[in-house]
C-alpha cells in the first residue's frame, strides 16, 4: 500500500493507494472516523451494481451502522437539487454529527457527497472512496466540493476537506475506456504543471497505462496525487499557487459548459484546454514550440480530443469563458505552460491571440 499525506496541519489527510481493498484499509477508515456511529454509503446506481458490495463489506469490518443512497448518474446530477435529496435522506435517517458520508464513486458523486458533508450540520466528516481515475488522481483530493449553476460550473461550493481518500485500483478494471482516458487528462495536466519526469514517465509508459499494468499505475496514480497534495498543502484556498490546477480549464470549462455538461467529458475538454493554452503561450513567446509538440501528441496519444468540437464559435466560447470563477476584473485567466513542468498564470492574454488560437483549433 502507498501512502501520501496531504499537509493540512489538524485537518491533514492521508491518500492511501491499494491494488484491491484490504483489511488494513477498513482499520484506517475507522481510525480515520472517531466516534463515527453512522455510514451512509452514496453512489450511483451504475457503480452500485459494480462496486457497492465490495464497499460495504469494507465499511462493515468497522463495525459501523451502514446506509446507502444511489443519487441520478452523469454530469447533470451535479445540482442543489441532488443535494437536497441527500440531505433530505440525512435527516429522515436522524443523522447526526457522529455520522459520516461515503463518496463511491466519480468526481460527480464526491464533489456532491462532499457538498452534503460540508453543509449537513455546518459540516461533518466524509472520506472518498474513488472509482474513476479522474477522481483518484484530482477530485477526491483537495476539497473543492460543489455542484454546478445552469450558467456556470462548480460556482457553487465549499472547500471541505475529507477525513480519507482510499484508493483502490481495481475499481479502474470496470471503468469505460472512455472515461479512463479523461482521467488521464488530468495526469497529464499533473505533469505539464510541476513535474517533466513524471511527463516522460507517461511519455513512455502510455502503453503499460492503459492495458491497466498494475505497478505503472500505482506510480501514476501516486505520482498524481503526491503532485495534487503538494500543491493543496501550499494553498488551500487557491489564493495563489492551486490555480496552477485550472491548467487547461479555462477554455475545458467554457467548452464543457456549451456542450451542456453532458456531450464533452471533464478530461476531454481540459484535453483540448490544454493544447489551446499551451498555443496561446508559444504565441505569447513563453514556450518554445517543441513544448505545444510534446503535450499535443502526448494527449493525441491517448485518443483525446485535440480539436474543438466544430459546432461551436470562437465567440462562444470566448463569452462562455467570460462567465468563469477564473475571471478577474473581466480579464480571463490563464495557465500557461513556460516549458514541460512550468507554468505561469496571466491574465493579459489578447483576446486577438484566444480567438485566434480557438479558430485554427476547429472553431468557425
Ligand atoms: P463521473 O463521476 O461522472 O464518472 C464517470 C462515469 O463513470 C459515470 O457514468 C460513473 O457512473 C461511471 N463510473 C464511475 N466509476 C466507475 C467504475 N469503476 N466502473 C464503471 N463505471 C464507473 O466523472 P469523473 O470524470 O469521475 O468526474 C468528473 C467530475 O469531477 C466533474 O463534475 C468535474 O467538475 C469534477 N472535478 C472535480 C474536481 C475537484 O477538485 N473537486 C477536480 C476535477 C474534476
Ligand atoms: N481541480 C482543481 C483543483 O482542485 O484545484
């Protein structure tokens, strides 16, 4: 079992990351819970039928009173009034501040698990149990939880750390192919933004990756989650150096949101995102064109998208941008790769060299 910490002083966390669940897991969920009388178990109902009974015999061995609650599947499950569902069952049950909430699932079931834990009783304690890559590698770590507005994403939301994050990687075997490559946007991004070793780890063992070897991706999946927790024991609020993580959401988000939440997956926006920022920093004379080279063709690779989905305009998405939580004094913010490992954020990129970018990747 690998172990990663993530430095939160009283409130700090480990990442515990195991090839199948074990029993030591189950003695750091209890310990990771003092006091805790009541587990109510929540995921979907497509993750339920895979992983449910493996999670409860887990959190049986705790010797805790366990509850389940499937909430609707998807992106669009991501509102207030999921929550409120959560929260409705939270109180019919008589939970209490001795309860806990499990997250089984994707980012969308922890985001809104941890959204309910946050607010329930002004706050009581939660742990992730992810099953996506995507949630291994950057949603269950960190604490943003939240839920989207029709007009935007994630704008409404707490920071609220979980208790645990315990990771078991044989979940991933019952993962979409699909989904799994979205997730490894956000591996990549983890590379781009801190660490040129770990990127070339992935340069070469792309292959071992997505045949699901299992000792690569104990040291991807670590290796991402050493970079997430580094950067959230720095800035937990994102006054500074978290922003670093929004790499390839500026334009991800933008296009994600015109598609609805429901047509472009997280990972693949923030794929094309990160293309598209990585060209707006070579345009902008702060990377050299090898970097844009070796980021495309490493997310070309993976089968992600590298083009923008050719129903949207430039405009749109421009606009759509506009509306983010990245937005300042109405200047985008963006992250911009300096080279494979680097990044630095501005805000004063012309909106000339955005469309421009946005127009040679696809957009009317
Ligand atoms: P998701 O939660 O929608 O899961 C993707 C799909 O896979 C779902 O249909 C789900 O039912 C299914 N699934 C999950 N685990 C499975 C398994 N093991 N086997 C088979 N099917 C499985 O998507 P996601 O990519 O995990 O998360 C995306 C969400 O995460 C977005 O809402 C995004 O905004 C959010 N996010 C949050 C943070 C954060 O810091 N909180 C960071 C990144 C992304
Ligand atoms: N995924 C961005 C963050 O956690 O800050």
């Amino acid at each position: 079992m690998k172990e990663i910490t993530v430095g939160l002083g009283e409130r700090s966390y480990p990442i515990l990351i195991c090839e199948t669940a074990t029993h030591e897991m189950a003695e750091r969920i209890r310990q990771a819970l003092p006091g805790c009388d009541h587990l109510i178990l929540i995921s979907n109902s497509t993750i339920g039928r895979l992983h449910a009974s493996g999670a409860i015999h887990l959190l049986e061995t705790t010797g805790t009173h366990i509850d389940t609650i499937e909430i609707p599947e998807g992106e669009t499950a991501k509102n207030t009034r999921v929550v409120n569902y959560v929260w409705d069952f939270l109180i019919e049950h008589n939970c209490t501040r001795q309860s806990a909430l499990v997250a089984l699932g994707g980012g969308v079931v922890g985001d809104i698990t941890g959204f309910a834990a946050a607010c329930y009783m002004r706050g009581i304690n939660f742990i992730q149990l992810p099953t996506t890559l995507l949630s291994m590698v950057d949603s269950s770590v960190g604490g943003k939880t939240g839920v989207n507005h029709p007009r935007a994403k994630n704008v409404i939301g707490a920071f609220w750390q979980p208790r645990l994050v315990c990771i078991n990687l044989g979940t991933l075997r019952t993962l979409p192919v699909e989904e799994f490559r979205s997730g490894f946007a956000e591996v990549i991004k983890h590379g781009v933004i801190r660490d040129s070793g770990y990127f070339e780890y992935l340069e070469e063992k792309l292959d071992a990756i997505f045949s699901l070897d299992t000792h690569t991706l104990e040291h991807v999946v670590a290796g991402s989650c050493q970079i997430k927790a580094e950067v959230v024991s720095k800035d937990e609020r994102e006054s500074g150096l978290r922003a670093i993580l929004n790499y390839g959401h500026t334009v991800g988000h933008a296009i994600e949101a015109l598609g609805d939440y429901g047509s472009i997956r997280h990972g693949e926006g923030v794929a094309v995102g990160m293309i598209a920022a990585a060209e707006i920093s070579h345009r902008m004379n702060l990377c050299d064109a090898r970097t844009v080279e070796r980021i495309t063709k490493l997310i070309e690779r993976s089968s992600l998208p590298t083009r923008l989905p050719g129903n949207l305009t430039a405009e749109s998405v421009l606009e759509r941008m506009q509306l983010d939580k990245k937005v300042r004094d109405g200047k985008v913010r963006f992250v911009l790769p300096t080279g494979i490992g680097e990044v630095t954020i501005r805000n004063d990129v012309p909106p000339e060299t955005i469309a421009d970018v946005l127009h040679g990747m696809g957009c009317e």
